[in-house]
C-alpha cells in the first residue's frame, strides 16, 4: 500500500522549536514526528510513502536517508516553493500510477485511527476521495449528507459557507489531516502553484463523490502548540 506525509509546513505554531528544525523534525517521546509516522504506516502495512520537504529540508532527507525504516521512501522536494496541500498533492502525481489509492497523513496529526479500516473502505466505495472526519469541536466544519457525501464547508467563527450540493440538513464533521485518494484525483484538481486542498475539494465534489470516514471513537490530537506534544508524550497517542 502506498501513502503520503505531509512534511514540508513551516511549523510556525511551534517556535522556538522550529526556527533551528522543520516541524517533522520536532521531537516526541524521543523519536521525531516523521518517524513516528513512517512507523506507524508501515504497522498498518504501507510500504511505499512519498514525503514533501520545505522548511530545513536537508534535516528531514538527510534523517529518512541515514535510517532504514524497512520501506520505500520518495522526497517531493518543495524547497523552491512551498505548494500547500493542494499544490503538494498535485505536485506528486509522479510517484504514483493510474489506478493507484493512496493515503495521506500530515505530520502533526496523532491518533489511534486503524489506517488500513481507512484505507480499506476507501477502496469499497467509488470515492475519488475518503476524509477521516469527526463529531467534534472546531473553528470549520465539513458538511456530508445522510449518506456520508461531502456537500460543503463552515467556517463558525466568521460565519461563512461553501455549499456544493444542496440538501434539506447536513452532518457538520471536523476533518482530521488524514484522508485516502484515487490516482484520478490529479486529472481533477484544476489549480496550479501553491494552494490548499480543501477548496478544491469542494470543487470537485459537485460532480465526483468525496466521502468521509467517521471515526468518532478515536482520539486526534494536532500538534499545533508545544503543550500538545506533551499531551501526547503522557497519552501514548501515535
């Protein structure tokens, strides 16, 4: 199975760590975030994970390069440009193949979620994409119909939302930085450069199926602030 780590954030929210090491570096129960993640795909049996790299991206190849994690591990080397979710998703159509699903996993996000139950659902279903999202609090929402579908987005603090397929009532979920792709989600994203994924994702649900994932039993933490990490060291959470 096959999967991408997002890795190349400049981890703003975590200074002063990440002004000498980029946020995949940044360490957690003495391992840094990018092993943590490499380990816990290939537990779940994903052998092939392609990694973007920005912020100190000599840190992040020199430290996959040095280690044998037991797994095929590609660079998509954004130094010139740092490309966003989107751009950065777009940006790695290469190391994939038609027909391929594949997951992603941004680098901050912890949880106790089965990633191949993910993974494997994905492929029963004709998803171009499947969102692990949750019944939780958060600033901005997905909105799915009754049969899991995205239809829309929230934003709660400033009042603000995208419908893309009408419905009477929506399930208003938060999305939790881990969702699996079909290969034809790169004929179908439409920007170029750096931009994020999620409007495009809304862009192309209005005629291609994006799904979620509910996962409400799990835990998810995002490692946003240093006090998370600690969260983290004394939960047990990978």
């Amino acid at each position: 199975m096959k999967a991408m780590i997002f890795a190349a954030g400049l981890g703003t929210r975590l200074a002063p760590l990440t002004d000498t090491m980029p946020k995949a570096m940044v360490p957690i129960n003495g391992k840094p975030m990018i092993q943590h993640q490499i380990e816990k795909l290939r537990s779940f049996g994903f052998d092939y994970i392609v990694v973007n790299v920005h912020h100190f991206a000599d840190q992040i190849i020199d430290f996959v390069k040095s280690n044998d994690f037991g797994v095929q591990i590609e660079i998509s080397d954004e130094r010139e440009l740092l490309l966003n979710t989107g751009g950065g998703l777009k940006n790695v159509k290469k190391f994939f193949n038609d027909g391929d699903n594949f997951l992603i996993h941004n680098v901050d996000i912890f949880s106790d979620l089965n990633l191949k139950d993910l993974y494997n659902y994905h492929c029963t279903t004709k998803n171009v994409a499947t969102l692990a999202v949750m019944h939780r609090e958060s600033s901005k929402h997905l909105l799915f119909d009754e049969e899991n579908r995205l239809c829309g987005w929230r934003d709660l603090k400033n009042d603000k939302s995208i419908i893309t397929i009408e419905r009477d009532s929506y399930n208003e979920m938060a999305f939790s930085g881990i969702y699996v792709c079909n290969y034809k989600i790169f004929d179908l994203i439409d920007n170029t450069g750096s931009f994020p994924i999620i409007p495009e994702l809304l862009k192309i649900s209005k005629q291609h199926r994006i799904g979620g994932y509910i996962h409400d039993n799990n835990k998810v933490l995002d490692v946003g602030k240093i006090d998370v990490i600690r969260k983290i060291e004394s939960e047990g959470i990978r």
